[in-house]
C-alpha cells in the first residue's frame, strides 16, 4: 500500500479554508503527527529529520509545526530514496 500522499489529497489541504473566516497562516501548519501519519512513519522518526535539519518545523507554544509546503515537499523527495 502506498502511504504517500497523492496529488489528490495534497490539494485537499491546500485549499482547505473554514466557511466563516479566511485562511490564516495556521491553517497551513501540520503537526509532527499529521506528517508522520501521511508519511507512513511514526512521529519519532520524523522528529528525528526536524533535529537533524531535513525537515523544517517551528515551536509554536509546546508543539512542533510544520508548515504543509514543506511537509509535502520532504514527503515527495523521501519517495525517491
């Protein structure tokens, strides 16, 4: 089974938008988890990639965040290895 994410659900979250507001800049941020899920891997190991510099991420309160560019970016260049 392929735990890559497709084209397909790629633009479900690029165009994901709340009815009642505008899109904020958090609308665009996964956590560690959601990339982790999509990846197919478990969260360690894709907090592993953020602390060595493969995956960027952001501190925002407790929780680390990435932002969905780069997520789908670091998912898509894991597929050719």
């Amino acid at each position: 089974m392929d735990t890559y994410i497709n084209d397909a659900e790629r633009n479900i979250f690029k165009n994901h938008q709340f009815k009642d507001k505008e899109e904020t800049p958090v609308d665009k941020l996964l956590t560690v988890d959601d990339v982790a899920h999509f990846a197919g891997l478990a969260p360690e190991t894709v907090g592993y990639h953020i602390r060595v510099g493969r995956l960027r991420a952001y501190k925002l309160g407790s929780q680390w965040v990435v932002q969905i560019d780069d997520a789908f970016d670091w998912i898509k260049g894991r597929e050719y290895r």
